[in-house]
C-alpha cells in the first residue's frame, strides 16, 4: 500500500467535509427550522460523498466514508450551527 496516496486521499476527504460542514452549518441558521437544517446536512452530506467519489476514483467502503467524511461533517455542521445560534441570536 503506498501511504502518501492513502494519506493524501484521507487529507482531501476530510478537509472537504469540514468546509462543507461549515456551509451547511451556516445554511442550517438561515433556515431557521430544525427539520430543514436536518435535511440540508443530510443533502450535504449525500452530495459531498458523490463529489469525492469522482475525486477520489477508488472504491471504499462504508467505514471509511464514516470516518474520514461523514462524522466530521456532521460535528462541524453542528459546532458552527450552534455557534452562528448562539452568537447571532
């Protein structure tokens, strides 16, 4: 296994998700709604992984979309949510 590429798609993978994750975070305040703010990291989140699946061009599994995109993206989303709440509102 060659570790500069495993790293290289790892570090991709995650940056990408954390600043989608800041995107839907802020797109989550401006709804206003719980129920849509669910619904745009849901889109988010299915969007971002069909984005990375072209970038990447390996296939991995379930596990690995987990925790290099999907679980950073739900806690970023939910940190800047909370912050953009708690600091505008």
């Amino acid at each position: 296994m060659d570790l500069k590429k495993y790293f290289d798609a790892d570090l991709r993978t995650t940056i990408f998700f954390t600043v989608f994750g800041v995107i839907a975070g802020y797109a989550s305040f401006i709804s206003r709604s719980n129920l849509i703010s669910i619904a745009i990291l849901l889109v988010f989140l299915g969007a971002g992984r069909f984005l990375m699946q072209r970038v990447v061009k390996e296939k991995k599994d379930m596990k690995w979309w987990l925790g290099n995109g999907m679980i950073v993206c739900i806690f970023t989303w939910f940190v800047v949510w909370t912050i953009f709440y708690n600091v505008l509102v």
